[in-house]
C-alpha cells in the first residue's frame, strides 16, 4: 500500500502517455506520545479489554487451530497474539456485502464495534503491488453505497482509501484521475456518514512517505475530511507512534484540531533501519505493536487499530506471496517478536 517517494517528471509523463496509473517500478515506494509507546515490550491490552470485534474465523484464528492439530501447541500460543485480537476487515470483490453482514452480525452478538477498510477506488495503487479497484466513478460509488448499506446501524469504523490521497500528492496517481479522486471520496464521506453508528477516518499516509504534513492540508479538504471524523495514519506501515503522534499533531493543527487514528498492527520494532528499496515491503525483523484499544491518552488520537492484517503479505518481495495473501510465517515472526 502507501508510497514515499514521488516518481520523477519523466514517469510521470511516460504514465501519462500511455494511460496507465502506475509509478515507477525503480522508485522506492510507500508505505500506509502520550498514551501506549511502539515498543513491544509495551503492556498488551487483553483482548476483552477493547471495544472492537474479533473474528473467530480469521486466517490466524484458523492457523491457530492448524498447529493445534498438528501439535505446534507453543506456535499456536504464540500466533494467539494476532488470532484473539482484532483486526480489520478488507471486503474485496465487486461485491462487499457478505463480508461486512458477517461482521456486523458478529459484532453485534458480543456489543463491540466492528472495523473496516473500504479499498477500492479506481486507478488503485498506481497499478503496483494492490492494482486493481472499481471499474469507474460509477461503479465505485455503487460499491459504496452497497459498502455503507451492509454496515445498516452497526456500530462501525471505516478507514477509506488507503493510499489515494497521499497518492495524489506524491504524484504517482496522474493528474487526470485526481479531480475525479477528490470528488469519490468526498461523496464516500458523505455517504457512510448516513450510517448512524459509523464513524470514517480518510487515509493520510505516514510520515516517512509524506514528510511535510501541510502538502496534506488541501488534498484532504478537497477529499472532504471536514466532514469525516478524522484521518488515518500509518496504514500498512512500520512507522512508530511517536513519530507517528508528532506528524498527525502538525497535521491536525493545520486542519484546525482533527482528531485521527494509528495503524499499530506491525510498528513495535518500528520500522526497517536504513533507507532500503521497499522498506515497506514484508521487511524482516518487524513485530506486532501496541494492540487495538480507544485508550489512547492523547486526546487528539481515537484509536490505534490493526489495519494491516498481520501476517498477510504486502506483496510479491522477499520471498512473499501475492500482496493479502495469509503467510503464516510471516505471522509467526511478527507475533514471536512482540512482548505479549
């Protein structure tokens, strides 16, 4: 997901030429305090502790039960510090429905909230690693209206669009889709907000991707962010809280005090040392960071959420497998390393 680095004046043009969304394959891309630190020696939560579903069902609920059987009774207990906590839903597919009534069912049965990421905006990822989304504008703001219908009164949080502001801003989406872009999500907001219980928070990238907060300021007004409850940041990324808190603080400021979220699911190591190629990419050596909880101590922070699945890949790099793909051993090593 999430990039860093803007392509050049040449890629872009050669983009735009062909009539292709992509950047380019050599750049280095993306991605995705007060209260908990990064560190995974910070206290974890207990699942009961926080007011967010759990999925009984999830790829690492269900390689829990795999290593049962096959008597990996320590890797099983060590992979339940991804399996009893939750994480969010990505409904995939023309379709989001069915995922999401599952959700809401099963959230309602135990009175938490469920948590999800609405990923499917046309000319999605630059036609990278998660290419893909709607067809067109039409068929994108069908998928919505589908998308906020399941969810009905449930008690919601939906991150919308992972990568598709920040991608207007590095300049990897070509500038003929960005009118449309702003105009999408602007109408997702307003759409979602019609859902009583859903709360929406519009992706902002991360700060080692967007290093300047004020070039987010206006991309998001134009996105429609005064009518959202807020922003996301580190969605699929490695960044640690408090890099994260300072960056989402300078750019709640310039927004006049917009409160945002945090991606904790694979920032307690922070993230790869060095400026590497694809350091966002499956990097080794990560582990799970501060679990989800609404106890943040910061008041300007809601949330801080596992939006990234841990343990699905980012995509084809370092030995992985297509980017959503469980990869269980990945899993095992995030897990592994934290604390608790």
């Amino acid at each position: 997901m999430s990039r860093r680095s803007a392509v050049t004046a040449a890629a872009l043009a050669l983009v735009s030429a062909l009539l292709l969304p992509g950047c380019s394959p050599g750049e280095e891309p993306r991605r995705t305090p007060v209260g908990p630190p990064s560190a995974p020696a910070a206290s974890a939560a207990p699942a009961s502790g926080s007011p967010f579903w759990v999925d009984p069902e999830s790829d690492a609920a269900r390689q829990v039960r795999t290593y049962e059987a096959e008597g990996r009774a320590e890797d099983a207990r060590v992979l339940r510090r991804i399996a009893e906590r939750p994480v969010a839903v990505w409904p995939a597919g023309d379709d989001p429905v069915p995922e999401i009534a599952r959700a809401v069912r099963g959230a309602a049965a135990g009175n938490r909230t469920a948590v999800f990421v609405a990923y499917n905006i046309p000319h999605r990822d630059c036609g990278m690693y998660s290419a893909g989304g709607a067809h067109d504008g039409q068929a994108y703001r069908d998928w919505i209206e589908a998308f906020a219908s399941a969810i009905g009164d449930a008690r919601a949080i939906v991150v919308l669009e992972p990568d598709a502001v920040p991608h207007v801003v590095d300049g990897c989406t070509p500038a003929q889709y960005h009118d449309e872009r702003y105009g999408l999500l602007a109408d997702a907001i307003v759409r979602l907000k019609r859902q009583p219980g859903v709360r929406v928070y519009l992706d902002a990238g991360n700060p080692a991707w967007i290093e300047d907060p004020g070039k987010l300021v206006e991309p998001l007004r134009r996105a429609g962010v005064a009518r959202a409850d807020g922003f996301a940041l580190n969605v699929s990324n490695f960044q640690t809280n408090e890099a994260v808190r300072s960056f989402g603080a300078t750019l709640s400021g310039l927004l006049g005090g917009v409160h945002f979220t945090v991606d904790t699911s694979r920032n307690g190591a922070g993230p790869l040392p060095g400026d590497r190629a694809e350091a966002w990419c499956n990097p080794p050596g990560r582990s799970l960071g501060v679990p989800p909880t609404d106890r943040t101590g910061d008041a300007l922070i809601d949330a801080y959420l596992w939006i990234k699945r841990p343990g699905e890949s980012d995509g084809q790099c370092r030995g992985g497998p297509a980017a959503g793909t469980w990869w269980p051993d990945y899993a095992l090593g995030l897990a592994r390393r934290a604390a608790s």
